[in-house]
C-alpha cells in the first residue's frame, strides 16, 4: 500500500499531473471517474493568492469527491510561497505540492517552477519553510535538472525528504529539454533505489499507453506513475492502465456512445464552472483527442472548435453521436 503521511492510495496508484488550464474541477471529475487515484489543480501562482486574484483563487476551488486533491502552488520568493502555503491550506485540500518543474520561460525564466533547480539552497529553504507553515503533508514535483550537466536529482530528493516532504514526483527530462526528446527514467529509479529514500517516489514523462505504463513498472521501481499530457481529450488512459496491469489485457477503446457522453459532461461541467465563454474556450483543447481516430471528424472538429454557444456544440456533439453510431 502506498501511502503519502496518513493518506492510503493503493497498491501502485496512478496520479493526474498539474496542468496548466487543463487540470481544472471539470476534467479532474473525468478523470476521477475513469480510475485516477491522486490529482492535482492547476498549478496556482502564490503571488495571486497573496494578492486575492480572481483567477488564483478560483483554482482553490475543491469537491469531495475528488479526494484524496493536491492543491499546487508555485513562486520563486520564499515568503510568498509560505504565505500563500498558509492560504492553500485554509482551502483544506489533503495534499500542498509545490511546482518545481514547470519549464515554460513565464515561469522558469523568473526563478520558479523548472527555474529554481539552477538554486538548490534556495529550493530546500523554501521547502523547509513551507513544511513548517502547514500542517498538511507536503509534496514536489520536479525535473531531472536544469541541464543535462546539472541533474542532481538523488541529492535533490535527499535534502527534500530531510526538510519534510512526504513525497516526489519526478519528470524524467530537464528543463532544458522542455517536452522534447524521451524522458530518461534511469535517473527517477536511482532515487527508487537509493536505500535512504523512504517516501514515495512517482514517476513521470512519455506515459501514453497501456504497455508503456507497463514497461515503466516492470523497469523503474517507482511507487506509482504519474500522467499528464496523454490524459488530455483521453482520459479513459487511467481505466486502461489499470485494467492492462492488473490483467494483462487491453480494454477495448470506449465508444462512440461513452466518448460523446464524456466530452458533453465534461462541456456542461466547465460551462457550470467558468461561465459560458470561458468554458466554451478551454473545452476546445479536448475535442481532438475525444474523437481521435475517427473517420471524417476533421469537419465536425472544426465546427467544434469554431463554435461559440453551449447550444451550437451541444448538437454537434448529438450529431456525432448518430453519425458514428450509425457507421460502426
């Protein structure tokens, strides 16, 4: 059993990764649904809670049946980032993780997110300090490095655990690498294997498939894995997985019927969450992947993307639904 503190998730959970304008209540309802074990918000800027901004502070936004929810925070001044630890957790999620993996330069280039493996006293300070102002257990989510000459990622691991974190997340690329080339899971299974590390390690980068969640548990002995992009626009990936390891045998892909049905709650949830406009925009990154692979979705896709009211998406997604019943 896995277990971050006193919070039990499993034999070898699988977790949904902090993303940016994608890991908001409405998708996270999806994945929790189809089988995720751990999610996390979208990364939330400690500069924005402190100050009360809008958009911050709506990402604290939690339901209970999401539970076991991280809340992520980000920022490169350590008050700040203490400050606003003490705000997340008056929101009361069962996890406080902290972004020191974003590589996007908005971010990296300021000194937080990826930006903070160039200071590594600096990031064990601003851990330690944010382990001390909260009494909810407190997670990282990092990168090998900044660079392929700076992965340092056993002593990182080390002097986090020391400080008191309760668990680590690791993408296997640098920052410099952004999301390009293959995650090196060598480095993640060295801090596995590292026979002081006691706290649950998670691994993460390039996990798309069921077979290749399977090559990662059969070569890296991590404590769990960790999925980002490939649950985006599919989140039945974690239903997949599960089933392939536990089993050995792939689950046929959803339907038609099961895509649509998904894609529309998952529609009418941001709608209900952000407002019309909003939710209209930040659906439209999902639709390629709902209805991937299927013959001719090029025109509805694009309809889909180019609409702009809940009643115009809400019929194609019906006619989709009768086209694609009717072809099969």
């Amino acid at each position: 059993m896995v277990k971050i503190a006193d919070i039990e998730l499993g034999e070898y959970p699988l977790l949904l990764a902090p993303m940016e304008d994608v890991s908001d209540p409405p998708f996270r309802e999806i994945c929790k649904m189809l089988g995720a074990d751990l999610m996390f918000t979208e990364f939330i800027s400690s500069e924005g809670l402190i100050r009360d901004a809008v958009k911050s502070v709506q990402k604290l936004d939690i339901f209970e049946y999401e539970r076991p929810i991280g809340i992520q925070i980000f920022g490169n001044d350590i008050d700040s980032m203490r400050k606003a630890a003490e705000v997340t957790t008056a929101a009361n999620p069962d996890i406080l993780d902290i972004n020191y993996g974003c590589p996007v330069k908005k971010v990296a280039g300021k000194g937080a997110g990826a930006g903070i493996l160039k200071d590594i006293p600096k990031m064990v300070e601003m851990t330690r300090e944010i382990v001390k102002s909260t009494h909810l257990p407190v997670t990282v989510k990092t990168r090998l490095g900044w660079d392929e000459n700076s992965i340092h990622i056993e002593e990182v691991a080390l002097r986090l655990q020391e400080v008191g974190i309760k668990a680590l997340s690791i993408h296997g690329r640098t920052r410099q690498q952004m999301y390009k080339g293959e995650a090196d899971w060598s480095h993640i299974a060295k801090v596995r294997s590292n026979p002081n590390i006691e706290i649950p390690i998670f691994g993460n980068g390039d996990i798309d498939s069921p077979q290749k969640a399977l090559e990662m548990k059969t070569n890296f002995p991590v404590d769990g894995l960790m999925i980002g992009r490939a649950a985006i626009g599919y989140p039945w990936i974690f239903r997949e997985i599960k089933h392939y390891l536990q089993t050995g045998e792939l689950l046929a892909p959803p339907t038609i019927e099961e895509r649509v049905a998904v894609c529309r709650q998952h529609f009418q949830r941001a709608i209900e969450w952000k407002g019309e406009k909003l939710g209209i925009v930040e659906t439209r990154r999902h639709y390629t992947n709902y209805f991937k692979g299927l013959p001719g979705i090029k025109d509805y896709r694009f309809r889909l993307v180019t609409s702009d009211t809940p009643g115009q998406i809400l019929e194609i997604l019906d006619e989709i639904a009768i086209r694609y019943a009717q072809s099969v």
